[in-house]
C-alpha cells in the first residue's frame, strides 16, 4: 500500500528483530515509516541518534516530524551481563526521547512504549491482567518498570501508552532465545541441546501479531493505558520440545545445564487478554505450532 504522509510514524530500533516485522505490518497498512537510531542508508527513510544523546535525538524527531512513535529499542535479553545498561538504555535513554518529542507533541496521535510483562515478577496461579501487582524479580525487569512510572509523568504532554508484551518469537531472533536456539538444534538435527530450568510455562506468541498489536493501538491511542500484549496460551518448555520433534521428525535429547538456570526465575508466566481485546477486537493470536513450522520452514 502507498504510504501516507499524513500516517507517518517513527520506530525506534526497526532494524531490530521486532522492528523488522513491525516494518512489514505498517507499510502494509498505508503508514509513512521512519526508523531512528542506528540505521543504514538501505533503509529509505531513517533519521540516526542516540538514545543516551539528547540532541541527535531532538535533530532526529524534528527531521522525521511523526504522528506516530512506537518504542522498541531497549537492552531486551535478560541474561544480558551488565545491568547497568538496562537501566541506561532502558530508562534514560525513554526520558530522552519523551523530552526530544515534546517539541513536536502537537502534532503527535499516539507514542506507543514496549515495557515487558517481566515486570509481574514471579506471580504463580492464574492469567495476570494489567490490574495484577507487579514485583519484578531482576534488573531488567526493575528497569522497564521505572520506565513505567517515568514515562507516566509526560501525561498529558505526551500521548502515550504502554504496552507489556508477554514472550514472544519469530524469524529474525537470536538465538540466545529459547525458542530460535531450539529452530537451529532440531534444523541441524542435533543429538542433544542444553538448557534451563524445563519446569517452566510460557506464552510463546508470533512476533507478526505482536506487530500487529501494535500498529492497532497506536491507531486506537488509548491515552494513559497500560495494555497486555498476550495470548493467554501458556506452553510449557517440553511442550515446545516435543511440538518440534513432531514438525520435524527428530529427537533431540534436553540435558539441564546448570549455568542456564535463572535466578529468579519467573515459572509461570500468562497474560489477561481482556484489555487487549478492547481495542484490537480481531484479536486472534496464533498458536506455537503455527510459528514453529513458520521458523523451521525459514531455517531449513
């Protein structure tokens, strides 16, 4: 579809894993789409800043001139080893970008913040919706929710709205992700992979319906809100083992490895779809299986 000019929007970290597809979902839909940060010139329109650069961030906004901002970019793995950066990127790098758009807040619909739903903590029994308590179990976690309550002062100045997505996965991710690192074992038909605690439950949603999430709550702009981006389907590790070894036909052994092993471990982890479906009504996530046979085909 042609973009629009007047449905221009800009995403930051669209070279990113979730960028990517976010891309595709946008275009698809008539949005004038710009990236910011790190950006080559393959990219048609892309403005580069830094997030921890106050003014390449303001030169970035003025040049772009969005009605629309979706936030991706962040320190996302939460194995990451330095949390400093979480905090840094996270946090810091939020607030200047919320200070870079207030020049521009006239003209701006919706800026819609990726938080995470980590920032639940280790909550057991039940699906979390958006009025659960929070009670994040790692710095990660500690820095999206700051991020929370910092991007919450810029109401009413800036319209935004934060989403919590649950786990999600796709072609495209690293594989210091569970469900890629699996893809490559079971493509290259190892004999045995090692992992983590394997006693733990999951959403394991499609990162194209995440995309697609996104795109209709900016469009809704539900000013102010915190909303889910779930699927309520949880799955647990061996589940996903076994969901692959059926798509592909081999057995791959799953061996604990200690050093895998989280501290802190959230053990179950599902989200409410309640308020999500509030303004994304078509709402209907797809389920492992489908995205498993999706990320195999691709690797294969």
């Amino acid at each position: 579809m042609p973009p629009n000019h007047d449905r221009r929007v800009l995403v930051t970290g669209l070279q990113g894993f979730t960028g990517h597809h976010l891309a595709n979902e946008l275009e698809d839909n008539g949005y004038e789409v710009w990236g910011l940060g790190d950006v080559t010139p393959t990219f048609a329109r892309c403005v580069k800043a830094d997030l921890l650069d106050i003014a390449s961030l303001k030169q970035a906004v003025l040049a772009a001139k969005p009605h629309y901002v979706i936030h991706l970019a962040g320190v996302a793995f939460v194995g990451h080893g330095q949390p400093k950066a979480f905090y840094d990127v996270n946090l810091v790098g939020t607030r200047n970008l919320l200070e870079a758009l207030e020049p521009v807040a006239a003209d701006l619909r919706c800026v819609l913040l990726a938080s995470s739903a980590n920032v639940y903590g280790n909550l057991q029994g039940g699906l979390l919706s958006e009025s659960n308590p929070v009670n994040p179990a790692n710095d990660y976690a500690v820095s999206k929710l700051a991020m929370e309550y910092m991007a919450k002062l810029w109401l009413p100045k800036i319209p935004v709205v934060l989403a919590r997505p649950f786990n999600y996965t796709g072609i495209g991710q690293s594989e210091s992700f569970l469900i890629p690192k699996i893809v490559s074992h079971f493509v290259r038909k190892q004999s045995a992979i090692e992992l983590g605690n394997m006693d733990v439950w999951r959403e394991f949603n499609d990162v194209r319906d995440v995309a697609h999430a996104y795109r209709k709550l900016i469009e809704a702009a539900p000013i102010g809100q915190t909303v889910n981006v779930c699927s309520s389907n949880l799955v647990s590790l061996k589940e996903a083992l076994a969901l692959a070894t059926e798509l592909t036909g081999h057995s791959i052994e799953a061996r604990i490895n200690p050093q895998f092993v989280r501290a802190n471990e959230v053990l179950k982890l599902g989200g409410d779809t309640t308020r999500l479906k509030q303004f994304v009504p078509d709402w209907q996530p797809r389920r492992l299986r489908e995205t498993l046979a999706w990320m195999l085909d691709a690797a294969s």
